[in-house]
C-alpha cells in the first residue's frame, strides 16, 4: 500500500517564508525563523525551540479551501488575510499533479505582447502559521483536490496523528436566498457539542452533493479526533464575487473555536465598502428592492423556527439567483442606454 504522505513535498526549515501568497504574488509580510514543525527525513515532526521532541498538546489545525463550497470566495480572502499579515512558514505542499483534472478547472495564464507568462496552477498547501499572540497552528489552504479523496484524506489524518493536533476546524461557505441586509446565518457540525451547540441558523435534515471539505470531515470524526465545521450562509445573488463579510465571520468563529487572534481589520473595512456599494444599487433598482424585501421576509419568518430550512418557499415567495441575477442585468442595460 502507498503511504499517503508521498503525496506531500515538505520544505526544509532553511527555505523559511516564500514571500508569496496563495496566488504566488509578492508581498511584505512577517517571517517566521522558529518554527514548532520541523522538517525531518523527508517528514514533519513537532519539535520545540533545542529541537528535541516536543510533547505540546496546543497545535490545532484550520482548513479552508476554494472549490465546491466557497461562496463569495472565502478561501483565498481568508488565505490571504492570514498570510499577509502574520508570521508564517510554508511546510509541504501536495503533489498537485496527481490531484487535479486540469481540463475541468482550467487555469489561468497571461499572454503579454508576444509569449505567455504567468502561470498560475492548482495548489494545495500547509503552513504553521502565528497569531498575534504568538500561538502557532497549521493552515491547510489551496485548491479544492479533484482526485484520490480518500487518500488525501489518510495523508492528513496522518500528519493530524504526528504533529498532535489537538482540534481541526473546517471553514466554507455556500450561497443560499438570504439577504445581504440580515447577519450572515451559519450551520454548524461536528464532534464538538461545546464548539457547535445553538449556534446554527439553519439545520437541516436533507442529502447534498458531497465536496472533499465534507469527506475529510468525516474522516476526521471516525479516526476519534476532534473536528469542528462552521458553514457560514453568503446571499446567493453575491456567491460568485468577492465578499469580504464571509471571511469576517469565518474568521471569528474558527479564532473562537481555536482559541486564536486572528486578523480582520483590513476585511472589516472592505465589507464596509461593499456594503455601501450594494446598498446603492439596491436603492437605484425598485425591482431588485421588491426582491430584497421578498429575502427579507421568507428569512425573518424562519428566523426563529428550529431546524427550518431557509431554502424552503412558497412558490412567489422568495426569487431564485437567476430571477435576480435577470433583474440586474435589465437595470444595467437601462443605465447603459440612458
């Protein structure tokens, strides 16, 4: 049988930071020269400051990643939040190639002038990383794998096993007919009654197409660790850009649940600014204003019914994304022409 960690590439502790983020784009950020993980006959190990064997029992684990549940493009925005603003050191990378079917996600590439450049792949990368406390835990970040689930997931659970995480959260987010207007709702799952009880807006009994995310939690749960899932609830007329409140709050219930002070001022301020820039459309468009309200309404009265699902509506009651997205177009092409 093939030992999953040959999935991974692990970087030796001299390369220290790559001075990139999750795009490969350069950025003045924080190094990190003493790491908690270090790299050792090809594997990782937990080691403190003389490099003898460590026996903490504090490292926790945050996952996230783009792909099929990561409305309004939270992964990257979380990536990138943390990784531009605090201490951290690229450990091991997964082997992209054997994980990825290229021809359903393309990637992106540029054509300057006369030849092409910038090359941007698939990637799927862990990091120790320090909040601003100086606390250390793993970031799992990249791309969503297309290709041998199980074995990545045997590959994590292993790294889980050596390093002695103690607690993993699993962060991701999907577009639902909620409003912008109302607080972000939230579905909460895992092992850990403590971390997840009471704090779900919508709990429901159903059957969903499956993403890797949802997979390795499982994975996790039956192997006896401790897992925690936050899933946060992104109004599905904004699921396909970039919305800065998602990463807020998957910021703040992952540092809850890690015990952790992680950055979100620079996002704060960007969700404010989308907020403006929504709100004025909203108040440019009657029609698109009667489709919020219709949100408004279906979302208030279920606000407070237990295990009621959001997505449940009459059938003039709450407009789909396509009803909402063909209200926009119209209100953009009368502003083109006038």
């Amino acid at each position: 049988m093939k030992n999953p960690l040959d999935l991974l590439h692990v970087y030796p502790a001299e390369l220290g930071f790559t001075g990139q983020d999750e795009d490969g784009e350069d950025f003045s950020g924080y190094t990190m020269p003493d790491g908690a993980v270090r790299a050792e006959g090809g594997g990782l190990v937990l080691r403190d400051a003389s490099g003898a064997p460590e026996q903490r029992r504090d490292l926790n684990m945050l996952i996230s990643w783009a792909g099929h549940t990561d409305a309004g493009t939270l992964s990257k925005q979380l990536a990138d939040s943390l990784l531009s603003t605090l201490p951290h050191r690229q450990l091991a990378s997964f082997d992209v190639d054997s994980l990825f079917d290229y021809r359903s996600r393309r990637p992106q590439v540029a054509f300057t002038q006369n030849r092409f450049t910038d090359y941007r792949g698939p990637h799927l990368d862990l990091y120790e990383v320090r909040d601003s406390q100086g606390q250390p835990f793993l970031l799992l970040t990249g791309d969503e794998p297309d290709f041998q689930w199980e074995r990545v997931s045997e590959a994590v659970l292993e790294l889980i096993e050596r390093l002695g995480v103690q607690l993993v959260v699993v962060v991701d987010s999907l577009g639902l007919p909620v409003p912008h207007t109302r607080s972000l709702g939230l579905t909460a799952h895992g092992n850990r009654e403590d971390l997840i009880e009471g704090i779900s807006t919508w709990g429901p009994t159903a059957e969903l197409e499956a993403g890797f995310g949802q997979v390795l939690e499982m994975r996790i749960d039956e192997s006896g660790h401790d897992v925690v899932g936050y899933t946060l609830h992104v109004p599905h007329y904004l699921a396909n850009g970039k919305y800065p409140q998602v990463a807020v709050a998957a910021l703040e219930y992952s540092g809850a649940a890690l015990e952790l002070m992680l950055p979100t001022d620079e996002l704060r301020e960007s969700a404010r600014l989308v907020d403006q820039d929504v709100s004025r459309q909203v108040e440019k468009n009657p029609e698109i204003q009667q489709l919020v309200a219709r949100l408004e309404k279906n979302f208030d009265d279920h606000a407070t019914t237990e295990q009621r699902s959001l997505l449940v509506k009459s059938d003039d009651a709450v407009p789909d994304a396509e009803e909402l997205g063909a209200a926009a177009e119209a209100y953009l092409r009368n502003q083109n022409q006038g």
